[in-house]
C-alpha cells in the first residue's frame, strides 16, 4: 500500500514537473512572426565575374500562404495522412505512439512513426533528425509547448509553409511550383496528394525522380482521406494522380560544371554553414558561352569533350566539363584522368632547355632503342639532324626519347609535378610520349606558368564571399613562386609558337600569337591542344569516356579547332601581344603530308610505349575541314613554302619582322 502511495506521489511530482517545464518552454518559444521569418537553411547565390547571378542554390522558397489561403484539400490531404488525431491531440499522441511500438514489436523494425505534425515541426524548427531518447522527449517537450502557445490552424500554417518536400522546395507554394508550375493556392486534389505524400519521403517519392511512385504514395494519401471522411470514394477515384502534367525541369547550362567545382571550396575557405552567402566568382559568361558552342561544335560524333581557360593570374573564365550537364553532370575538365600524349612533351623539352639545350639545338631523328623500347615517328620516318625547334614544331617521338633519357626520365616528372601535375607520373621511357593520365585543369594550368614566364599559375574560381554584407573570405592571387627561370620560359614559348604556326598545331591559329601544342594518344583515343595567347590560356581535351578509338581525332584537328573556335572571340576585346621570342621558322620544312594534321605522339604505340603491329592500327583518319575563317598555309597543291610573311599574317604582325634575337643575346644560365 505504501509502494502504490509513493509511486502516486512520484507520478504526481512527475507531472507537477513536466507541466511546468512545458509552462517555461512555451514562455520562451519565439512568437508566431519570428518563427515565420525563421530560415530553413542556408541560401547561396553564385554571381559570375560581372556581377550576374549565374544559379541559386541550396533551399528555395514560394510565398507564405495565410492558413485560409491553403486550399482545404491540402490541409486535409496533410492532416488524414500525417496525423488523423492533430485537432484532439495536445501535441504528443499517445495512440499513434502506441501503435508505432506495436508494429516494431511484430515486425522487429520502426515501420511507421508516431510523431505528430505538431512534433514534426518542433523538430524541423528546433531540432536535429538524430534518433536518440533524449533528443525525442525535447521534441515531446516543444510539441507539447508549441500547443499551449499556438492554435492548431497556426501550427498547421507554420507546418505547410516550412515543411521539407524535396528537391530544394521548402513549403507548399515552393513545391507546387517545382512540380506543377503554380502556386499552391490553386492546388486541385490529385497534385495536393501529391505533394502532402512527399513528407514521409522526400527523395523517394519525388515525382520528377520516380513518378510511378510518387503517383502509388498519393493514392495511399487519397485512401486516407476517404477513410477520414475528407473526401468520397467518388472524388478519389476522380482525382487521378496519374494524369497529372508535371512542370518541366529547368535547363541547366555548362556553367554548373563550373560551380560543382568551385562551391565545395566553400567548405574550406569559411566557416559560416548558416547564413546566406553570397559568392563572386571568376566565370564570365560571354566566354563561357563561347566554350560551350566550341566543344559542341567540333567535337566528333560520340565523343565528349572538356575545355578550361584560364586569365593570366589562374581566374577560369570559362569551364566546360561536357556536352551536356543535364545527360552527365561528370567533370571531365577536372575530374577525368587521361592520358595527354605529345602534349606532355612540354615537361620533356622544359627539362631539356633547363639542362642548357636551346631551340637551335642541333639534334639527330634517328631509329632509337631504350630498354627495349623503340618509339617511332608518326610519319614511319627519321629525318637526321634536326634542331630541337623543329623536332618539337613535328613532334618527332624519337627526339623527345632521346632528350629524356639525356637529361633523365625522373627529371621530367619532377619537371611535371613542378608544373601543377597531380595524379601520378611514371618513369618508364614511353612516358615521354603522355602515358600517364594527367587532368585537363592541370595541364591547362602548367601552359599557363609557362606564358606568365615562369611563374606558377593556380587556378581559382572563388574572388570572395560576403554574408549580409560582410566579406567572409577575398582571394589572393600569388605571384611570387618561380618555377623555372624566365629565359626557359622564353624558349619554351618559343618552340610552342613553332609548333602553333608551322606545325601540327595550325588549326588553332587565331590571327595573333598563340604558342601551343596538340596530343594525340595511342589509337586516336584522345586528342588534346593547349595553348595561350594575350593572357589566356585554354586547354581542350576530346574523347569517349570509355576510352574507344575515334577515327579522325587528333589534337591538331577537332581540339584545335575548338581551341581557336574559343579564344579568336574571348581575345578579340583584348590588345594584340607579342611574345619576348619572334616565331622563327624550322631549320627545314618537312612533308605537309606527312606532317601536317597528322597524329603526334605514337597512334601506333600501345599503352606502354611499344609499337603496334599494322594490323592493329586504326583506320586512315577521316578528318574535318577548318573553319573557312581559319589562316590557312598557302596552297598546297602550289608546293609553296611557308614564308615569314605568312607567319606576320597569321599571329597578326602588321608591321615589317625584326630580326629575332641571337642566342647570345638571351641571358645565360
């Protein structure tokens, strides 16, 4: 009898106790204007370099609908399928508890809640989602709280305007609008349940996500407000789900290519997770635009295609990281790994002229064996002394074989990881010839330190980040890291000219100075060009993403012409300059057929480097025309050769050359 009388008097005191601490709590609830004007989550607007917003993200909001502005079909449809009880309950139901540990006990899993709207929205508002006992009985505390401060028909607004239903909408009218294309005030039954069966499960029941079961779930929200007597069977059947007409999806651009890369920076550069930020970046549009129709129209059927530019201090001004963002959201500008055949030659003949060779360097093309390795020329020729200007205008396989042996293959890659080369690079021979998979935004970066003329060029796309007016991070751009002395750059740049206005790179020549260089790996797998001019540097990459052989891809046909498609519109605003080298021509000029257009780094050498037998190589390239506005050389069919005056033409020299400069006029090492 005196165990009964104290547990009496200790349910008593228990709920002394629990009254009061509601009575405190619903004293210190914010009122209902405050809890109006409370955000969901974080807001991010994304402005390009001109100051246009280019995509918001992160939670999106329609109009806040009074309560006698939500149609009742909404307010029903949510009600009989959430809470049955919400207008007899306090705010915790002791019921549907009851009945949610009922079902786990004979089916030993939680297969339905027992939280009420009225938990739901204390948990939504105050809450985290984590299911532990303590944070439960606070959420039965608030919602027992929230019922003695506010009416049923305001938390019932509250819940409506707040809740969470998927894909960035917040609210009825946010999500009517996603998925209907109107507001929620004229919501017809089929679409409110709809969306009043997006609670339970947001991204399972999303009907631009899976419409056969977001149609199934408002048929199950439909049964219960029959059951609840909201609607008749009649009208149920009526309403149809099935026939509903969703809203189209927005198009999404190239540009998200761009800021699925940049944002997560975010997480590094700030702190703040909560209030809305605002993000200034790097991307202008013009230019992006322009990427965007060059990689479309020249990459080959079947292909993807990837393009980066760069402004002289590392800003990317343009990304595009595919063909389509909507079909593959995959970055192949700076995700894919891929090897970059003669391209990767900049690492070899920046090694060789930091050793001391110079353009004029006289070499030997010759039959050559390292480790049982023998590279051949694309053109299945040699062509004996050469210098090392010429060899590299060409892409002659063999000299960049011996010069990497000469100076040490592990130079090279020490010269590569210098240069911003993230992913691995090997030191077998053939990896003179690009046999270790690089990225484009890599690579692209590397061609830009080389034109700041020495001095390493890191990408960024973030300028700042302010926060109700506050500037939270500003970028700093960093000039001061010297990769190789200036007057390597100069030469360097000096042989990408050559290789851009009388070698395999001709098709990227846009009417003013460019240096670059094309790639082009085993089986026309990939083809790349990269290469600057007037302070920007663009790099372009084309080929399958499972790595298939394109006949007719080369880096010095669709690549650079996608190059020159990109840069002739994004330098035309921009003064003409010239680099500190004059374009000099090669010591001798090879066969145009052989030469010209022609793959560059070993189409008939496998993966490692060894040759492939006839048989196996491809099929002769089928290639494409250049634009007709494209510098052409003078007609072949004349047989004429190049001359210093087409050269002036084509890198925009209006007036008479000057002699270039002697070799020891340059500074010695």
């Amino acid at each position: 009898m005196l165990s009964l009388q104290l547990l009496a008097g200790l349910g008593v005191l228990g709920l002394i106790a629990l009254v009061a601490t509601v009575y405190v709590t619903a004293s210190q609830l914010p009122d209902f204007d405050q809890l109006k004007s409370s955000p969901n989550g974080q807001m991010i607007r994304v402005h390009a370099a001109d100051g246009s917003v280019i995509v918001s993200l992160g939670p999106s909001y329609g109009d806040w609908l009074p309560y006698d502005r939500i149609p009742a079909v909404m307010r029903d449809a949510t009600v009989s399928v959430e809470d049955r009880r919400f207008r007899s309950h306090l705010g915790v139901d002791p019921i549907g508890i009851a009945r949610s540990v009922e079902v786990r006990v004979q089916r030993g899993h939680w297969a339905q809640g027992g939280s009420t709207i009225t938990q739901q929205l204390a948990r939504n508002v105050f809450l985290s989602s984590q299911k532990k006992f303590g944070r439960k009985a606070r959420e039965w505390i608030l919602a027992l709280a929230m019922e003695r401060k506010f009416s049923k028909d305001q938390i019932l607004e509250l819940y409506l305007n707040k809740v969470y239903y998927g894909g960035g909408a917040y609210g009825i009218d946010a999500a009517s609008r996603k998925f209907f294309g109107h507001g929620a005030d004229q919501l017809s039954l089929a679409e409110a349940a709809v969306i009043a069966g997006l609670v339970k499960a947001p991204s399972n029941y999303s009907p631009t996500a899976d419409s056969e079961a977001a149609v199934g779930r408002a048929g199950v929200v439909l049964a219960a407000m029959v059951r609840a007597g909201t609607v008749t069977a009649e009208q149920a059947k009526a309403a149809d789900p099935d026939s509903l007409k969703l809203a189209p999806e927005p198009k999404q651009n190239s540009v998200r290519y761009f800021t699925d890369w940049a944002l997560p920076q975010l997480d590094v550069l700030i702190d703040e997770q909560k209030q809305p930020l605002e993000v200034w970046t790097t991307i202008d549009p013009a230019m992006q635009r322009v990427a965007d129709a060059a990689v479309r129209g020249n990459v080959p059927g079947g292909a993807q295609g990837a393009l980066v530019t760069l402004d002289r201090d590392g800003a990317v001004k343009a990304m595009v990281g595919g063909t389509d963002y909507v079909t593959s959201n995959y970055n192949r500008a700076t995700q894919a790994v891929r090897q970059p055949g003669s391209s990767f030659k900049l690492f070899v003949y920046l090694a060789a002229l930091e050793a001391g060779h110079k353009p004029e360097d006289s070499i030997v093309d010759e039959p050559v064996t390292i480790d049982g390795w023998s590279p051949r020329n694309d053109s299945r020729r040699n062509s004996g002394p050469v210098s090392l200007r010429t060899a590299f205008a060409y892409s002659l396989n063999t000299v960049a074989a011996k010069l990497g042996q000469e100076v040490g293959f592990t130079t090279v890659a020490d010269m590569a990881r210098r240069f911003g080369i993230t992913t691995a690079v090997n030191t077998h021979p053939s990896m003179v010839l690009g046999t270790s998979d690089v990225r484009l935004i890599d690579m692209t970066r590397a061609f830009a330190s080389v034109g700041a003329n020495g001095v390493a060029v890191t990408p960024y796309g973030i300028l700042k980040v302010t926060s109700n007016g506050q500037t939270l991070y500003a970028h700093e751009v960093d000039n001061g890291h010297v990769l190789v002395a200036p007057y390597v750059a100069a030469q360097m740049v000096d042989l990408l000219q050559t290789a851009v206005n009388t070698g395999t790179g001709r098709q990227a020549q846009i009417g003013r100075p460019v240096a670059g260089k094309t790639g082009t790996t085993t089986s026309n797998k990939d083809g790349w060009f990269l290469g600057f001019s007037s302070g920007l540097t663009t790099g372009v990459w084309m080929g399958r993403d499972d790595a298939r052989t394109i006949p007719g891809l080369h880096g010095g046909t669709a690549p650079a012409r996608a190059f020159a498609a990109m840069m002739k519109p994004a330098t035309a605003s921009r003064p003409i300059e010239q680099f500190q080298t004059q374009v000099t021509l090669p010591d001798m000029q090879l066969d145009d057929d052989l030469y010209f257009g022609q793959p560059d780094n070993g189409t008939y050498v496998d993966d490692d480097g060894n040759p492939v037998p006839p048989a196996d190589q491809p099929a002769a390239p089928v290639d494409q025309p250049a634009p007709a506005d494209a510098p052409r050389p003078p007609d072949a069919q004349a047989r004429q050769q190049l001359d210093q005056d087409w050269i002036d033409r084509v890198t925009g020299r209006g007036a008479p050359r000057r002699p270039a400069r002697a070799q020891d006029d340059r500074p010695n090492q």
